[in-house]
C-alpha cells in the first residue's frame, strides 16, 4: 500500500497553501491512504483553559467544510481526527473516508480517549472521554490501529495489535517542537512492539507549539521517512506482508500467550507534556 504522511498548519493563508501542495503531491505519488494530523486545519483551541462554545462552533464548521474537500487528494483512504459532537459530548474523533467502490463518506471510527490537561493543552476542558477500546479497522487491504497523540503512550495496546494482526498504527498528532525526538522513539517502539508500520503525521506552526516531523517507521523500527519543513510530505510504499511476518517474530511471539486477543480493557499510560 502506497502511504503518504505530512505537517500541515492551521493559519488560513499557509493552509491553503499547504493543502495545494499535498494535493500535488498525493496526485503525482498516486497515493493510497493519507493521514492527516490531529484535528487538522482547524484553530487551536484547546491552548485555551476555558471552553467557549462560539469557539467550538467555529471550529466544527471549519473541519466540515475541510472535508468536503478531501476529494482533492484523489486517494482512496483518508484518516484523521476532527471536533464532532454526540449525545451532548464534544469529542476528538478519528474517522476513515473511503472512496473504493465509491464515495461511502465519513466512517467514524473511535473518539480519543486519553488526554492531557495542563498549560497549553487543556484538552480536558474542550473534549470528553471517547473510547476506551482500541480495535482494528480496515482500509482497503490494511488492517489498521489508532492512537490519537498522547494515546501513543498506552503502550499496552500495542501488544494487543500484535495478536489482532494489524499492519498499520496509524498516530495523527498536534505535539510541540522541542519534543520531538520524544515522540520519534516513542513511534518507534509502537512499530517494533506492535509488529505494525508505525505512522504519524502532526500538526506545525511557527511558535513551535507544534513542530511537525510526521514519520513511517517499519515493523523492525527502522525510519523510513520523516517529514520537514523542507519536505513536509512523505509517500512510501510499505509491504503489508512484512508486518504480518513481523507478528511472528521476537519481540513479538514471547509475549503471544499473554497478549490480548483484543485492546479493550483500558490501558495506563504515561503521558508527558506535549
């Protein structure tokens, strides 16, 4: 499968820019699946400590009428997270849009779960809990995991794909500069516990409040591709035979027996600042 993961900002003038040129890109590379980051093009808002609902409605509009737009990549599969309400909840959910077959629309698939709440994050106040469970879903060929940003930390999960044989562990994320190299051996160890390609796309501003740096990493935990302001797209093929030789292979099979048949028990992790 033919995978393509970015940076893109949130600023109006730079996203319009950026998202011609993803759409350039995504058309020459003929890409199959994008991932787009976390709550991609919309403002914001939860650098706020204080929920303002005018706010909220802003940014719902926004992300609807940027996915009215995906068709513009001409790709079969897109994923990636936006601001959707349900039941009187706000939540942060990730959703598929498929076009194999034809348009079939938004999939959602599942709401984030685990969140930080400190200075300059206070996801807490603007999003309730989604999710707990962290199941397998299919796009096209791929069978595919997701863990939204901090959820990267619910390292248990990762063992649980491993024995639901997931090919892909798909991270859209909205993390800040300095923290980078944090993130990177982060998405490393879910490629090489889970035996999935580990892919992350993030959001990027100026003040570095997100600084970009989307990757694919191999099942064995090599980095294949990292995104830059220079390149801030990567395409790359990745063989999904090689995750599901990896399943097999150590570290994964020593821990087989104690591995869940499925992540839906709710997992601890450790989540540092973003």
């Amino acid at each position: 499968m033919r995978v393509t993961v970015c940076e893109l900002p949130h600023e109006p003038e730079a996203l319009a820019a950026a998202w011609a040129a993803l759409c350039e890109h995504t058309r020459a590379h003929r890409s199959e699946l994008v991932l787009l980051p976390e709550l991609a093009m919309v403002e914001p808002v939860w650098e706020s400590d204080r929920f303002d609902s005018a706010r909220w409605s802003a940014i719902e509009a926004l992300s609807d009428e940027w996915l009215r737009r995906l068709p513009e990549l001409q790709v079969e599969h897109v994923v990636g997270t936006r601001p959707w309400c349900s039941g009187g909840r706000r939540l942060n959910q990730a959703w598929l849009r498929s076009y194999t077959g034809g348009d079939v629309g938004i999939h959602p698939l599942r709401s984030k779960y685990f969140m930080p709440e400190e200075p300059g994050t206070w996801e807490a106040t603007w999003f309730d809990r989604g999710d707990p469970e962290f199941p397998a879903f299919h796009a096209g060929p791929a069978s595919f995991g997701v863990n939204v940003c901090s959820e990267l930390w619910a390292l248990e999960t990762y063992g649980a794909y491993a024995a639901l044989g997931v090919d892909l562990l798909l991270s859209p994320r909205a993390t800040a500069l300095e923290t980078t190299e944090t993130w990177l051996a982060l998405g490393t160890v879910a490629a090489v516990r889970s035996g999935a390609f580990s892919l992350s796309s993030n959001r990027v501003d100026p003040s570095g409040a997100c600084g970009g740096g989307g990757w694919i990493i191999d099942p064995s935990g090599a980095l294949l591709a990292f995104t830059s302001a220079a390149e801030p797209f990567a395409t790359l093929d990745v063989d999904l035979r090689k995750a599901e030789k990896a399943q097999t292979s150590y570290p994964r099979y020593v821990f087989a027996d104690s591995d869940a048949p499925a992540p839906s028990r709710e997992p601890t992790p450790v989540v540092p600042a973003r």
